[in-house]
C-alpha cells in the first residue's frame, strides 16, 4: 500500500538510479546530467525531501585543507573552486530568481597544538603548503599575538589556514546541485528504497515503499549514514554507521574582537563565530552508533564537556547561554573515517558513495565528480580517488589520514 507523503516514479527502468538525494546524491546527479544530458534516464530517491534529518542540513558546514594526505587537501581545493564559483555555474538554472550564494566566511581554521604534536603539525604545514594551501604555523608567541583571547600556555603553537578555509551554506549548496541537475533531467522523487534485486552479479531492480519495482542499470549508493542499510540489501557489508554529534549555538557575555577563526581545541572541541553568536561541538564523550531515528539531545554535552573545553581555551567565555542546539548524524566509517568510492567488484554496478565522517558536505563537489566520471568513462578523469576505493574494506587496510576529528 502507497505511503501517502511517497511519490512513484514516472518510468519503470532507469539507466542510473541514486540513493540518497542530499549533498553527496544531489552532486552525483549533478555532474552526470552534466555529461550525459538527456543521453540517459537518472532517478534519485530521497526519503525525506525536507531534508529535517540531513547530514547535510544538520552539519556545521565548514570546507578545510588542514589534512594530511594529499587527495583530501585536493578534494578540498577542488571544494573551494566550486563555492567561490556556484552561483555563477548555478545562474543558468535560475532564470526566475538570484542562484544562490553560498555566503563563505574565510575565516579559517586554527588547530592548536601540544608541545608534543609540534613536529607533526608542522610536516602537514609544509606538506599542505607544497599543494597550494595558505597553512601557517605559528609558534605561542605569535599565536597569541595574532588571537590575544586565546590561552597558548599549554600549546605548543598551532596551525592556522589563513585563506581558502572556512564555512559556508550548506543548504545552498544542495539546493543548487539539485535544482540543476532537475533542470538537466534528473527525476527526484519522495521514496524509501526497501530492497534491491541482485541477478547475476548486477543489481537488476530496485523496490520502492509505493510497492514499485523499478529496473536499474546502476546503483548509487549515497544514502549517508543509511549506507550499510543499503549496501545490505545487495548482501554487501561497509563499517559505515550512523554517530551522533551534538551541535550548540551559544551567546557570549563577553565579545571576542577581531576575525575569528574556527578554533579546533585539543580536547576536540571546535568553536567560531556565527554573527554576534557563537557555534561549538565536539566529539561525544562515550557514544557508539545511534540507531538510524535518533536524534535525542544530550544537553549535558555542553556543561560537562564543551564549556569547560572552551573556557580553558578562551578565558573570555566565563559567561555563556545556549540559544539553541541540535543533534545530527556523522556517516562514520569506522575503519579509517575516510570515504568509500568506487564500484563492488562482485556486484559489478553497484556504486559506493559512503563513509565520509564528518567530510561529506565539503567532499561533496569532488566525490559527486570522481562517481560521475567513474559511471561515464570507466575511469577517474580529473582527481584520482582510487585509494578510496571500496576493496581497502575487505583488505582492512585503512586510507592513512592523521588529521580527522
């Protein structure tokens, strides 16, 4: 029986169908229409088109190139390339209204660093630097100078991306792959995908919760931190599971002067400036996966663990009030937090887009790209993201990234 909110697709088979219609999705479908244009028929089925419950809706929407393997500071700068640049790709898919600017706020990252962690941040600096990116590091001295509100005394110095880093408007960003990739063809439709039909080593079709059984000739997996729920349906595995993160906007008795950056504390509290307030969360004391609907609050994240963090780090936080807060979900890749790209050798059209950690929504123009090029050329074209590839799984031979929070 039909779910009333639930749409049924307009064609019985389609060449590409994705599932997952937010950030990762949205661009995947993107770039394909891009290249096939109407060559091909592509369905994306979202099963919550407000996106209430979105990564992409609930992150905190910050782009960095503070890693320390290349591909990821790459991926990163190809980000930058497309935020500076959407709403101009974006203008010919808004002929009735302005498309969309995605407001970034260069303000940086700072990751503070320990005394003992000084030789590794400054090799991801010079590292960093050799691609292009505008990583500094700076001693206490100077990194005080520089934040006079920060507390340096138990810091070893820290690394700072003085350009090419910062946040913007994640919602922005997946209205606008979607709107264009409506625009060149793609049907979306409100649905729940609830089992695959593998034959043969390919998955042959997809049913839907309207009671459809729709023909594939490719699958896409971009259901986020819904992915292994997908993956097990074509009797796949991924350590991908949904991790609760906590996100608390707060105001400050106490203004902090200057341009602020997104300041990374040791503790793994993160902190920076949204208007005259302020956004923070961290990495959750304890918690394991989160069944897949919850979304419960853990207020006490904030007075146990976040302002104790913050007023250590930043003195002037002595006198703070929560405003608002919300949970999200991270798509955690458990074997090496880094993404899963590429197809299933077995079950050969089966196409992963999973386990970005926490990266996905900066990750998203570049991932979007590789599995476009991946389904239209057999091959990456521009970026190589092959070490992402899903057959490390298996292997248990984790994608080495030191810079992951």
């Amino acid at each position: 029986m039909a779910i009333p909110p639930y749409k049924a697709p307009s064609r019985s088979a389609y060449d590409i169908i994705i599932v997952g219609g937010a950030v990762v999705g949205s661009s995947t479908a993107y770039w394909l229409s891009q290249a096939l244009g109407n060559r091909v028929s592509i369905l994306v089925v979202e099963r919550d088109s407000s996106y209430e419950f979105s990564s992409t809706a609930l992150s905190t929407s910050a782009i960095r190139q503070q890693y320390s393997n290349p591909i990821n500071v790459k991926i990163s700068q190809f980000g930058i390339e497309i935020i500076r640049g959407f709403q101009e790709r974006m203008a010919p898919f808004y002929t009735d209204e302005p498309a969309p600017d995605l407001g970034f706020k260069e303000h940086g990252y700072l990751y503070c660093c320990s005394p003992e962690g000084v030789e590794a941040a400054r090799e991801r600096v010079e590292l960093q630097r050799s691609l292009g990116a505008h990583t500094v590091f700076l001693e206490p001295g100077a990194l005080k100078e520089r934040f006079p509100w920060l507390n340096v005394d138990d810091l070893g110095g820290g690394s700072w991306g003085s350009r090419e880093e910062g946040w913007f408007d994640s919602m922005g960003l997946l209205n606008g792959f979607r709107r264009a990739a409506r625009g060149s063809g793609v049907e979306y439709i409100d649905n729940a995908v609830t089992a695959l039909d593998v034959v043969d080593g390919r998955v042959a079709s997809v049913r839907l919760a309207t009671g459809e059984t729709v023909a594939c000739g490719t699958l896409v997996n971009a259901a986020g931190p819904r992915a292994q729920q997908v993956a097990a349906m074509a009797g796949l595995s991924i350590p991908v599971a949904p991790y609760k993160r906590y996100s608390f906007v707060f105001a400050s008795a106490n203004p902090i002067p200057g341009r602020m950056p997104n300041v990374i504390d040791l503790s793994g509290t993160f902190v920076r400036p949204e208007g005259e307030l302020f956004l923070t969360g961290n990495t959750p004391q304890g918690d394991g996966p989160a069944d897949y609907d919850d979304f419960e609050m853990h207020f006490e994240e904030f007075d146990d663990y976040i302002w104790p963090a913050l007023w250590h780090r930043i003195p002037a936080f002595d006198a703070l009030k929560v405003q608002t807060s919300w949970t999200g979900h991270y798509e955690y890749n458990m074997l090496d937090h880094n993404g899963i790209v590429g197809f299933h050798p077995e079950v050969r059209n089966f196409m992963f887009a999973n386990g970005f950690s926490g990266h996905g929504l900066q990750q998203s123009p570049a991932v979007g790209r590789a599995v476009s090029e991946l389904i239209v050329h057999g091959a990456f074209q521009t970026l190589d993201l092959s070490p992402f590839c899903y057959e490390r799984i298996p292997r248990n031979e984790p994608f080495l990234e030191e810079a992951v929070i």
